[in-house]
C-alpha cells in the first residue's frame, strides 16, 4: 500500500478522496468535479480477521450547486453516491509514513533492499522457489528452513572452493572439522523440527551430566 501512494496515479487520481478538498468546519469533502459529501453517520463492520472497523459515512448532497453536480453525486441506479472513510485506519497510516519519510526511517527502509531482498530474489531466481507445497504452521516453518539450510550449504561449499582454489593441500583436519560442524548443525535442526521433546530431554540429560562433572 505505501509503495502504491507514492505512485504519481494514486496520487492524481480525482477517485481518492485523500486528494479531495477537506473543510473541517463543516465537515465535508468536495471532490475536483465540484461534488459536495456532507458526513451523514458512522458504521462498524467485523472483519474476516475478527477485528471491528469504525467508518465515518459520506454521502453527496442531494442539492448542489448546478443540476450538472447534482447528477454527477448520482450513482448509475439512482442513489446518492457514498465514501467510507476509515480515520483509525487513516491516522496510523500518516503516522508510519512520516516515519518513513524521516531521515532515521529512511535509512532503515533503504536496507530493506541489501539485507532482506536479495535472499528472496534468490530464493526464487536461483532455487525456484516460489510456494510451499505443504500446510499448516509447523510443515511451512520446516520445509522454509530445509530451504535456508540448503542455500546456506551452497555458500559454504562455494566459500570452501573458494579456499581451496589457492591452496595446494588443504588440511584434511579442517574440512573434517567443517563437516562435523555441518553435519551437527543439519542433526541439531532435524531433531528440532521433527523430535523437539526427545530433544529437549537430551539436552536437560547433557546439563545433568556437566553439573555432575563439576560438582566431583
């Protein structure tokens, strides 16, 4: 939505009512074409997400000030034409948009396209990886990270040849080391996601055999 405001469409368009003239004495919008909406009365709705929306109603004058505006405050069926306005709604989103807008807000925003972007482009592009293929919060969080896991490998492998390109006889201890290190990593994440209670009991069992160690 604030990448859509800050198109020159959305913010030219004569059909949004946050580019009409707004009196605040009388509470009205006068829309460019010259049509008058008077406030007529509030309305709540729940919606899907079970939250309660308050609306401020406004409805066009049935008298204008030419027969031409009185038409055009018609809808086609005969009815005055109406807008719904959200102030709840609107008020927080003015709020983050100043905080966007600010100096310390921008520099957060611009970040967005080093730190978060690029693993999804990559996500897609390279991986095509574009939706899940199972349900349910738990199948989702796994399946995402068996996804993460396999882009992190990749970056080590290629860091790993990076290495090695410069190195005659790279030290078979250390890549040892670095599969182990894998290999624990990928045990630790498979347990977790799969067995979290067997284990939650290995590591209280591995806390009771250090304290045990220490107190001899």
């Amino acid at each position: 939505m604030y990448q859509k405001e800050l198109t020159k469409k959305y913010q030219t368009s004569t059909d949004n009512p946050m580019n009409w003239e707004y009196l605040e004495d009388t509470d009205q919008f006068i829309k460019p074409d010259g049509v008058v909406y008077s406030f007529k009365n509030y309305s709540s709705r729940t919606d899907k997400y079970g939250f309660q929306r308050d609306f401020k109603i406004y409805e066009a004058d049935k008298v204008q000030d030419t027969p031409e505006l009185e038409q055009l405050a018609k809808t086609d069926s005969g009815n005055q034409k109406q807008i719904h306005y959200n102030p709840t709604w609107n008020y927080f989103k003015e709020l983050l948009k100043q905080t966007l807008h600010s100096e310390e807000g921008s520099r957060i925003y611009a970040k967005r396209k080093i730190d978060v972007e690029p693993v999804f482009g990559r996500l897609k592009s390279v991986f095509g990886v574009r939706r899940v293929h199972v349900r349910g919060k738990q199948a989702v969080s796994t399946e995402i990270g068996f996804i993460f896991m396999s882009m992190n490998l990749t970056k080590l492998a290629k860091n790993l040849a990076s290495k090695t390109s410069t190195i005659q006889k790279p030290h078979s201890i250390s890549f040892s080391l670095i599969g182990f290190k894998t290999g624990i990593t990928v045990w630790f994440y498979l347990e977790a996601s799969f067995c979290p209670a067997s284990l939650l009991f290995w590591i209280v069992e591995q806390d009771a055999v250090v304290e045990w160690a220490l107190l001899r």
